[in-house]
C-alpha cells in the first residue's frame, strides 16, 4: 500500500494531511488510467467513486437550458472529481469527461466514508481538505449559470 501513499503524499490536494490520515485512505484507493473522451461521472448518479487527477484534463459539464451539455470548468493533474461522495444524498453533482488521457487515484467512497465515520478526526481533516475548494467550484457553476440565463437587455 505504500506506492498509492507515496502518490497521496505528494497530490497537492492531500499535502499537510497527515501520514497516519494517508496510510487509511490508501486502503480506499487504486490507480487508474482513463482513456480521452471517456465519461467518468454521469449527473445523478451515485457517487461511488472519488478521483484524484495526477495527470491530464478533465471537463466538469452540465446540460443547458437547451439540453446543450456545457463545460463549466476544466480541472488538471493538482484537482479531483466526484466530491459528492462527502454528504448525503450521495449523489453526483456534475458530468466528468477526459480531455485527454488522465492519470487518477480512484477511491471507493463507501470505504471513505466509513473510515471517516469510525476516524472523526480523519472526517474533519478531509473536509477542512474539500470544503474550500467545493465552494469554489460551486462559485465557477454559478457564474457559467449566470451566463447560460443572461437576458440581453434591448
């Protein structure tokens, strides 16, 4: 197990989290490559997985009014996917799809979760992780929003 911690130590999204943190989420995770254009998260549903992005591009989408799938963000090799697995009711936020061939860490959240529920320490950890970077990705959804609603005035 200690090549997937050697990957979670150096991810920039789990830096200063600590070792003994590390070492039980690695039991969660796995290596996985992702082939260009493969959807990796589909809206609605459950979120089962949560990935870190080691390398490449992945576009966060959601449907237009127009049913016009729009990409609201894209994120690289220091960001993750499929947050949703933190609070109830599990369910996935937002489409992911590879830009290009993408390098992750995949974990199973119902393993996270449990691990965060018997490790109250470890929860708190991984939200004060999260928790800052989900506002901001919730601010980038609301401005793609705002631009997907605009009325032009005459």
């Amino acid at each position: 197990m200690s090549g997937i911690t050697d990957l979670l130590s150096v991810h920039p999204v789990l830096q200063g989290l600590a070792p003994a943190f590390l070492n039980h989420i690695a039991e969660c995770a796995h290596q996985r490559e992702i082939p260009a254009g493969t959807q990796i998260l589909t809206e609605g549903d459950t979120a089962s997985h949560f990935f870190l992005i080691r390398t490449g591009k992945v576009a966060l989408q959601t449907s237009s009014p127009s049913t016009k799938v729009e990409t609201f963000q894209t994120l690289g090799g220091s960001d993750f996917i499929g947050v949703s697995w933190l609070a109830p009711p599990y369910r996935l936020a937002f489409d992911a799809v590879a830009m290009t061939d993408v390098s992750a860490i995949m974990f199973d959240a119902r393993c996270l979760r449990a691990k965060c529920e018997n490790d109250h320490a470890l929860g708190y950890a991984l939200m004060q992780v999260f928790v800052p970077a989900i506002i901001e990705r919730l601010k980038c959804a609301r401005l793609k929003a705002l631009d997907l609603y605009a009325v032009t005035n005459p």
